[in-house]
C-alpha cells in the first residue's frame, strides 16, 4: 500500500515493515508460543546476552 492509498482510504496507520517481518508479526500475533520458540532457537545466547546487557540501564 503506498502513502497515497493510505491518505485516499483515510487509514490511521499504515504498516512499511518489510514483507518477512509483517509475515512473522501476524503469526506471532496468531500463536504466541509459536514464535517464542522460533525466536529463542534463531538468536545466539551470546547474542541474547549483549541484547540484555545493552539494555540494562533501560531498567
């Protein structure tokens, strides 16, 4: 959908995720648990460990 159909139908939001990532929201939104697991089996412990440490003063 491009900014010009959005302003034409009036829409409140619209989503310019990319397809993959519009795709893997919707299923997470459908099957939560789903895509918990996918998503702890595709990132790295290590990888986990530096989201968490880089976020950390957030808390």
């Amino acid at each position: 959908m491009t900014t010009l159909h959005a302003v034409e139908r009036n829409r409140a939001e619209v989503n310019v995720a990319p397809l993959p990532l519009r795709l893997g929201s919707a299923v997470g939104s459908l099957f939560p648990a789903l895509a918990e697991n996918v998503q702890r089996r595709a990132i790295s412990p290590e990888a986990l460990r530096r989201i968490a440490d880089a976020q950390r003063h957030k808390r």
